[in-house]
C-alpha cells in the first residue's frame, strides 16, 4: 500500500471523528488530572477510548468512507492497516494528553506510562477492530478480547516487571489481530448496511 | 469481450437475497436493469460493481473473477452509491484528493480532471455530483449506478457518454430514463428471472 492511500484513509476518517477526539483528548486530560500516579489509569482509560475508536470504524457508521473504500483497489490487509491507524491515533493523542496532565500534577513516572499506555493502546484497538465487523456474541467477545489485551500488556510490564514482555505481547497481540482483520475485511460482503 | 458477464449471478446472506441476474455490457453500451426491490438492486449493483462475492453463478469484469482477483475488478468498475453523500462544496478539494488517494493517484490531475467534471455537472447537487465525480477520478472502463436519480439522467448520461454503463433500479419508469434519447442508448432492462 502506499503511503499516500494509508494516509488518505487516515485522515478522512480521523476528519469525520474530530470532535469525538477531541472529547477523548479533553476526558483524558481530566482524567489525568485526576488520577495522575500509576500506569493503571492510561492503560485503563485509553484502552477504551481506543476500543470505542475501533467499534467506531464499523460499517455503517460513515457509510460514505465505506462506500469508497470497499469500491477502491485496495487489499483487505492494506484496509485493516489503514483504518487500524485511525483509533490507534486517536487513542494515542488521547495517552499523551493523561501523560500531559500527568506530568503537570508532578508526576515524574509520565513518561515511563505513557509507553506503556502506547502499547496497552495497540494491543486492545488492533483486536477491537475485529469486533467491529462482526455481530451479536463474537462481537462482544472480540471486545473483551480487546480489554484482555491491554490489561495483558500492563499485568506484564508493570505487575511482573517484565517491560520487554508486556511490550513482546502487545506486538503480537496487535500484528495477529490485523492480520485477522485484514483476512475478515477481504472476505466481507457489506450487504447488512443495506 | 463484454466488459461485465453475469450468468445466473445470486447472491444469499445476511439476511438478503438477490437475483439470478444474465447480463452482458459490452464497451460503449449502456444497460439498466429494472429489480422490483430497492435493496435486491443495490446488492446487484454491488456484485457488478466487485464489491460483493456472488454466492452462486458467474460474474466476471473485464474477465476478472471477483471472488479472487477484487482488486482487478475494482480498477475496472467504479461504483457510484444511491445514497447522497453528506458533502458540502467547500470539501471538494479533500474529496477529491481521498478519492485520487484510493485509487493511487497524482492528486493534482485528479483535480484537474475532477474541476472538468464539476463544471459539466453544473446544477447538480453536490451530494449527486461527488459520489460521480469521485467514481470517474479512477478512470474506469465501467462504471455502474445503483438506483440513480432519475432527475439528473441526462446530465449523469452525458458526463458517462462513451463508457460502458450498468444501472440498476427499483422501478421500469426510472431505468426507461437512463435508456432514454438523445444520447443513443444502446442498452435495455432485463427484469432477473
């Protein structure tokens, strides 16, 4: 995929969501400021801000985007990658907003959550996106699969101190969950958003 | 070569059905096909279009098999939805350059082709003319219209004028309109069997 496709799909959709991230990005300042020690409140917070971002994507949502994008010459993997930079984005900008406000209570451990809120973040939208293509009980089960994966990656990282680990397993977790996305966008017929 | 063949194409799931629809569109030609439902013809205009797998029966565009050459359909066929698009005119330009994005485009002669079509479609709304617009900046050899408005027939037909088009709509009245003169229509309507 080029970069310019991987961006052009960026950017429309973060477009659409504009004022949603900036609710996140505000919430997640507050929250910051109200919870400003341990790595607990970002990974908690902006992991479901990154999960509701990902279920967000689902089709029928912006059904324009969709239109074009199922239309394009595009590989499902291309998509995946594409629309899983969108909530990872705005999670993201949402993680470094809480690491703001963190840091203005006087935290000194920010940056050091922030990292790990980064890769909680990946680990839990990569696999909410695969809910948000889907119906009824997998659904729901892809979405606590979601928060598993980022509550994994801070039990490892910061319960069994083992940052490399916590950090080994939310790449994983997010490169299979793409992966299965990608696979389920090729094979998607959009007829349910008639 | 017909540029779309569908042979007893049928579509089941997800709580919907549609067809079985034989056609052929050849280059040049244009076809608009009448389907007594609204969402029967989206789903068809899906499937020639590549965008949906047929569960039964053959489509091809331009020979491309869409269960496993997509991509090569979608480079060939562009689809231009029924539904409006939520646009105003001041997005034109960020339309456009995620349209030429898409489908790996030079942006800047994607809007130079895309300002060209605008003026032709002057008078359109702009919730018709970017859908349309957007499906031309791919240059595709087909291009097919999922229950399009029946208003704005002959300036669609006009723009479209020398490249295959595939319509599907819900009633007779409105596929008689993009079969209509003076644009030397060269199709018809087929109802599926």
């Amino acid at each position: 995929m080029t970069l310019r496709a991987l961006a052009g799909v960026g950017i429309a959709r973060l477009y659409v969501q504009r004022r949603v991230l900036l609710y996140a990005c505000a919430a997640a300042f507050v929250v910051g400021i109200l919870q400003p020690e341990g790595a607990i409140g970002p990974v908690v917070f902006c992991s479901l801000l990154g999960i509701a971002m990902a279920l967000s994507q689902s089709p029928g949502r912006h059904p324009h985007l969709d239109r074009c994008e199922q239309g394009a010459p595009l590989f499902g993997r291309e998509l995946a990658r594409a629309k899983g930079l969108v909530p990872y984005l705005g999670a993201s900008l949402a993680a470094l907003c809480y690491a703001s406000a963190q840091t203005v209570r006087g935290s000194h451990d920010a940056p050091f959550d922030l990292v790990i809120a980064l890769a909680a973040v990946a680990a839990s939208t990569s696999t909410a996106l695969c809910a948000s293509i889907r119906r009824g009980w997998p659904r729901i089960l892809y979405i606590l699969l979601a928060f598993t994966a980022g509550t994994m990656t801070y039990a490892l990282a910061v319960t069994a101190h083992a940052l490399l680990a916590g950090f080994a397993f939310a790449a994983l977790a997010s490169f299979l969950a793409l992966r299965q996305y990608g696979e389920a966008l090729a094979r998607y017929d959009p007829v349910e958003e008639l | 070569m017909p540029l779309l063949r569908m042979r007893n194409a049928s579509f089941e799931g997800g709580g919907a059905s549609a067809g079985p629809v034989t056609l052929d569109v050849y280059p040049g030609e244009r076809m608009a096909l009448a389907i007594g439902s609204a969402r029967e013809a989206s789903i068809v205009a899906l499937m020639a279009s590549g965008i949906v797998k047929p569960s039964h029966g053959l489509v091809l565009i331009d020979d491309f098999d869409p269960r496993i050459q997509s991509i090569n359909c979608k480079r060939v066929a562009a689809l231009v939805p029924h539904e409006p698009c939520g646009l105003s005119e001041s997005e034109f330009v960020r339309y456009v350059v995620y349209r030429a994005a898409l489908w790996k485009i030079e942006p800047r002669r994607a809007l130079a082709h895309a300002q060209l079509l605008r003026k032709r479609l002057r008078g359109m709304h702009e919730a018709f003319a970017f859908p349309l617009i957007g499906a031309l900046v791919g240059m595709p050899k087909l291009v097919v219209l999922d229950r399009p408005a029946a208003a704005y027939a002959p300036q669609i037909l006009a723009v479209l004028e020398g490249r295959a088009v595939f319509s599907t709509h819900a009633g007779s009245a409105e596929a008689r309109a993009f079969l209509a003169p003076p644009f030397a229509a060269s199709g018809h309507g087929r109802t599926p069997a």
